[in-house]
C-alpha cells in the first residue's frame, strides 16, 4: 500500500466517504455538516456525493440529532451524527447515557445501536469556557459506550472506520487543533482495531499516557529529553474504552515510571484511571510516584496567554518526567 | 485532669495488640464509655471504649501500629487542657528507637514516639531490596523526595557483594597481600590442605543461598512412607511409549514434579513464597528439580507443571537437565520456582532434610525406591516402597497443612493413574 500526506480532517472525510460508499445504511447529520460542509470544513463535498438523504443539516438541537440517531440505529440504519463542540453534550446526556449506551443492554441484545457520534474537541483556539473543553473522560465512565480519541490522521481515518463498523455506539472525539495536521495515509482499505494502543515512541526510562493533542506534546518531550539522556516511552491508547491495559502495564513494568499527559482537567480524569489501574496491577514494578500532567481545575480562560498557561504543554510534562527519573 | 489511654489487655495469654481503626480523630471530643478504638489481637478483633470523658488530645499508636499491653497509645485531656509534656508518658512508649522530640514537645508536635516509620522506598525498590535481603533502613535515597529507588537498592546489593567477595585475611592485614593468598596462613596452626576449591561462583552462591535459608527458616521435616508399587508398574507400562513420543526417558523424579503440581493444586498454601512479612500464594505452580552438576546443582524449574502432561514434563525436564550440565540453562530457566524437588534415591538415600529454596516455603526430597516386606490385607508382601521428605518452613504454615499436603502427594504416587489426566 503507498502511503501519501493528508490532513487530519481529510483524513476523517475519506474514511466517511468510503464507509457510505460502502454501506447505504451509512449516513451523517448534525449542525452545518451538508450545506456549509461542517464548521471545521471536515465534512465538504459529502452533500454533493451523497445527497440530501444521506448528509442530513439539522436545527441547532443537540438531544434531538442523538435521539433521531437512536432511533434510527434501532431499526437497522448506522447513523454518524456529528455534535458540533464537545461542549454541547451535556445537552443530549439523556439520549447517549441513558438509551444509546443502554438499550442493547435492556433489550436483552434484541437490537443494537450502532451510532458512531463524532465530537470535535480541546482548546487552543479562543473559543474560551464553554467551547475548548475535553470531556471524553465522563464518557469512558459509561459502561456500554466506547471511547476513541485519535491523535494522527493514519489513526483518525482507521479508528472512523472501524467506529463504524462497530455494532456499540461509539463517541468519537476529534481535536479541533488536529484538523490541519498533516501525516502518512496508506492509499488503499485499513482498518485500526478499536481498543489497541499504539507506542508512538520507544523508551526505556519513562512511561507516558497521552491522549489526543497531548501525544503530540509528550513527544515533542521526549524528544527533548532524549538530549539529556532519558528515553521516554510514548503510548497512545487511541482508544479510552475499552482500554488497552496490557500495552500500558507491560510498558509500565519496563520502564518503572509512570506519567500521564491529558488535556482535560486533572481531577476525577482519565489519568486518574490509569493511575489506579497500574497501582493495582503493576505496584511492584513502580520506581517513583505516578504523575499526571493536565489541565488546571478552572473553566478555560479566554485570554489567550491565560488559555496557553491552563493547558498543558511540553514544559509541563518535561518537568514531571524529570520528577520522577 | 490528664488520662493516658494504654493498650488493654484481654485475657491471660494476650501480650500485644495491634490498632485496627481509631474510631476518633485528634481534638475530637470523647465520653466515657464510648467506643474509642478498635483492636485486633491473636485471637479475636474488639472494640475499646474510653476509659474518660474529655477531649482526645493526642494519638501516640496510628492505626496499623502494633502495641505491648499497659503501654500508652493516647491522651485524653479535659475540655481546654493543655498537653502535658510527653516524655514522662512516652517512657513506657511502644517506640523502640524512634527519636522522641524532648525539647519542643508542643500541641503540634510533629512527631511522638510513633513505632518506627517504615524506610521511604519506590515498591519496586522494597521488592528487590526483599528479595536480595537489603536493610532499607540503611539506605540513601536518590529519587523524588528523598525516596529510595530500584537503583539504590542495586548500588547495595552490588556493595554487599563485594564485601563479600573479599577474603576476610586481607581486611585484617595493614600491607597489601595478592589476592591468591591461601586462606589457612591467616589462622596459623591449621595443617596444609591436599585440594583448595574456593568458596566463589556456583559454590559460593549456593553456600550463601543455603546459609540465608538455614539462619532464617524454621525447618520442619516430615516423612512419609509412600507405596510406590503401583507408580513402578505404571512407570514400566508408559516408559516406552514417552521414550517413543517425547524422545525423554520418564523418570519417578517426572512423576513426582506432576503428583507434586497437582497436590500443590489442592494445597495452595504450600505454594507460597515467603517474602519479607509476607506469605505470598502463588497462582502460577512452578516446580523446580535438582540436577547435580560437577561442581554443585542447578535447580531449573517447568513452569506450570499442573498444566502440562507427563510427556511434556518429560521432555521438558530432560531438555533442561541436558542444558544444566551443559552450563547453558538461562535466567528464565531457573527463575519463578514455587515448589522445588530433590531426589537423591538412586544414591541409595533412604530419607533425608533437605534445606528449603527461599523464597519458597518447601521442598520435597525423595529417597530410594526398594523392594520391602510389607503388609497387605494380613499378609506380608514386598513392596516398592520409598520415603519421601517434606522439609518446610513453619514460619509460613504449620504442621497439619503440610502433613495434609504430603498424604494427598502420597495418595496420588499410590495411585497415579491420576498422573494421566
């Protein structure tokens, strides 16, 4: 398979247009997504392809696109919905909480909901408070849901496809500030297996967990450090539930330390989990505490220098790492 | 008025009690008779109540620390009382060894004589500081905070080994001697040996590793006779049929690591390691084997023997004797054992104490197998039979566990037909 350079967004396109291509119950709605393309562009052409039937603008109704998407998964369609802003979903919970991740349960497996919702979020660009959050932790909380946060646009395009062509419903979270990062696609089919991690770097001193935007960070500190003679470890889970356990634990029992690097805010995280999961399972091979890198417990300042110092960057994880070697 | 709330006694024999759960917090008001703390002692777990009604000014025992009987472990003081100096209280502390700050003893003093912190070390540190017999309390930190890590502990285990290495006649001397130099100059008198082998490589590590078991364990040996007519005819009808198949020779010694993997099966205790204060049962059944070698033994190990049939612990156990006496067996060959067996029967050994593997909590030695007079329904027939030896460290479990182990390893050699499935 040759393998050319295309965005991360691009990367997302493709892997839509090749699954509707491919399964005619395939179909995508939500705010902007036909007509203006989607707000960060991912979704243009796809009205022209595809058609109106197919790529579906809705009113500003973040419950209702989520509960028209159930309601189609349950009588057989694969709907992609797209909620504009990670922000939004605390309006349509009900839906994704209550009956999406729920109702194969219930039903006793008489249907099943195959709702794969795509979610651009994380800060970088201004949008303050209510528009830069990452709340894909509250998600991996849900038993029923699967979490996948990619972090290339090889893992994005993978992950999408096989989101789709999973039978759970799956929440799939894009970072805005990824969109226009440019990277390896092979040209031809692929599909990522969900809840496999990948080791973007191989090291021997340190472990870091980063997901999404901060992989890119942790990386850009490792790299760094190797200068001073540390050889981190990067593992991106890629997916957040389920987990890959084995790949973090037996990196954890390599290199003894453990860090992780998120974007979302550090209390009651995603990092808190893996912490706890290697404390259980891997506490004999720790040779330092665990450290987590993330965000200041406060709403997302709009200031931009006030937004740069809240989220973490390679600074900070390069200063955990040299905490605990 | 100020009361000192000591640990209590229950019942004649109890001499220490261990505190489970304070039920209150320092400052916190008390009355009398209320339940104040909770116990654990050998025999049973209780609640204590307070034997005064006031404030609880002061914990001197925190929960998990274990305390003598009539020794002190808290202050109650009146509503609005000041906390007396505590060195005419903390003279009967259970701390031995712990400073105990005389001259700013204060409200907030930091530091009462507490039982002795535990050293400050990563796990990854105390778990190989444990498994090399490092005193942590002798260590420096070099990691965050003080905290000792997986490297401080190699830097020692390396230091020790060095000491060690050295003849203790050179320590003594003031002038430089060559390494070489016989160890009977340095105690004059001793007549000349004919050979020297020194005390280094394989000897050296087997005379430490076996000097650790012996100064630490608490050996206890029992013997059972086993009739091992049946396992002689079962061994003579499957030999050829392993030879044939697994290209190994099936030995009583192969019979016995399965009988022994599966009675480990049914007594888990036994497959315990003791590390430090801990008794740590195993779930994987790793049974190592003694294999003689020209200058000492080797004791590779078939990982999860209870999983593998005959023919695979056959052949695994010839292949990996065959690389022992070849020198080449890895680290991974002779690590994780659980259980080990010895067998020193073809010697013409009739029973003997073998010396326990540490961390492992028993070993199982086998003596000859020969035909002897036994009795059978009344009447007196020969037998095979052999004595087998179960040495085992008391510390870890007591006489019955291990005598209940030994008989169902016993029944399973007097019947090893089950060997098969």
């Amino acid at each position: 398979m040759s393998s050319r350079e295309i965005t991360y967004a691009e990367a997302i396109r493709e892997a839509l247009r090749e699954e509707m291509a491919r399964d005619a119950r395939v179909f995508i709605l939500g705010e902007d997504v036909g007509v203006f393309g989607g707000i960060f562009g991912v979704t243009k052409g796809l009205l022209a392809e595809f058609g109106e039937e197919r790529v579906r603008d809705t009113p500003i109704s973040e419950l209702g696109i989520i509960g028209l998407s159930v309601g189609a998964a349950a009588v057989g369609m694969r709907p992609v919905p797209e909620i504009m802003f990670a922000d939004l979903l605390p309006l349509c919970m009900e839906q994704i909480v209550n009956q999406a991740a729920k109702m194969h349960y219930m039903f006793g497996g008489k249907i099943k909901i195959p709702i794969t919702i795509r979610v651009p979020q994380g800060a970088g660009r201004r949008t303050a408070a209510q528009h830069s959050q990452c709340l894909d932790a509250w998600f991996v909380h849900v038993p029923g849901l699967k979490v996948v946060a990619p972090s290339t646009p090889y893992d994005a395009k993978g992950l999408l496809k096989a989101s789709i062509r999973d039978d759970n419903p799956v929440i799939f979270f894009e970072h805005k500030m990824l969109y226009r990062m440019r990277g390896p696609v092979p040209e031809g089919e692929y599909l990522i297996p969900l809840g496999r991690a990948d080791v973007k770097r191989e090291g021997s001193d340190a472990t870091i967990v980063a997901t999404s935007l901060m992989v890119h960070r942790a990386l850009e500190a490792a790299a760094e450090l190797a200068g001073e003679g540390i050889s981190v470890e990067v593992i991106d889970p890629r997916t957040l539930s389920p987990l890959d356990r084995g790949a973090i634990l037996g990196s954890v029992r390599k290199t003894g330390r453990l860090i992780i690097a998120e974007e979302a805010c550090r209390t009651g995280g995603f990092g808190a989990e893996v912490a706890a999961i290697a404390a259980e399972e891997a506490i004999d091979a720790l040779d330092a505490p665990i450290r987590r890198v993330a965000a200041f417990d406060v709403p997302i300042p709009f200031s931009p220098p006030l937004e740069d110092y809240v989220i973490p960057d390679k600074k900070r994880i390069i200063e955990a790492v040299r905490s605990v070697v | 008025m100020v009361t000192v709330v000591t640990m209590p006694k229950f019942g004649w024999t109890m001499t220490e009690g261990k505190i489970v759960r304070w039920l209150k917090k320092e400052g916190d008001a008390v009355r009398k008779g209320e339940p104040l703390f909770e116990i654990e002692t050998e025999k049973m777990e209780t609640e204590v109540e307070a034997i005064a009604s006031g404030v609880l000014k002061k914990i001197l025992a925190p929960e998990g620390s274990v305390v003598e009987v009539a020794k002190p472990i808290a202050i109650i003081c009146e509503p609005g009382e000041e906390l007396p100096p505590l060195e005419a209280i903390l003279q009967g502390a259970p701390a031995p060894g712990e400073g105990v700050p005389r001259a700013e003893v204060s409200e907030e003093a930091a530091a009462p004589a507490k039982p002795p912190k535990p050293a400050r070390a990563s796990p990854l540190a105390k778990r190989i500081a444990a498994e090399h017999g490092i005193d942590l309390s002798a260590l420096e930190g070099t990691g965050p905070g003080g905290l000792i890590v997986k490297e401080d502990v190699l830097r020692a285990i390396e230091a020790k080994r060095a000491a060690e290495a050295k003849p203790a006649a050179v320590e003594e001397r003031a002038e430089p001697r060559p390494a070489e130099a016989p160890r009977e100059e340095a105690i004059p008198g001793l007549p000349k040996a004919g050979k020297v082998i020194p005390l280094e490589g394989m000897r050296k590590a087997i005379a430490d590793r076996l000097s650790l078991s012996a100064r630490t364990a608490v050996r206890v040996t029992i013997t059972a006779e086993v009739d091992m007519t049946e396992a002689v005819r079962f061994r003579e009808q499957l030999a050829e049929e392993v030879e044939r198949r697994s290209k190994a020779r099936l030995s009583f010694t192969h019979m016995a690591i399965k009988a022994a993997a599966k009675a480990l099966e049914r007594h888990p205790i036994i497959n315990s390691l003791l590390i430090g204060n801990e008794i740590r049962i195993m779930d994987e059944i790793n049974v190592g084997f003694a294999v003689a070698l020209e200058e000492g033994l080797m004791v590779p190990v078939i990982r999860n023997a209870n999983r593998k049939s005959l023919f695979e612990i056959a052949s695994e156990a010839n292949e990996l004797a065959e690389r022992a006496r070849k020198r080449e067996l890895s680290p991974s060959d002779v690590a994780d054992g659980t259980f080990t067996i010895t067998n020193l029967g073809m010697y013409g050994v009739e029973d003997f104490t073998p010396v326990i593997n540490p961390p492992q909590t028993a070993i199982l030695g086998i003596g000859r197998i020969a035909q002897r007079p036994a009795v059978v329904d009344g009447r007196i027939e020969p037998r095979w039979i052999a004595r087998l030896s179960l040495a085992f460290d008391h510390r870890a479990y007591d006489g019955v566990p291990a005598a209940q182990f030994l008989q169902t390893l016993k029944g399973i050699l007097e019947r090893p037909y089950e060997l098969l499935v």
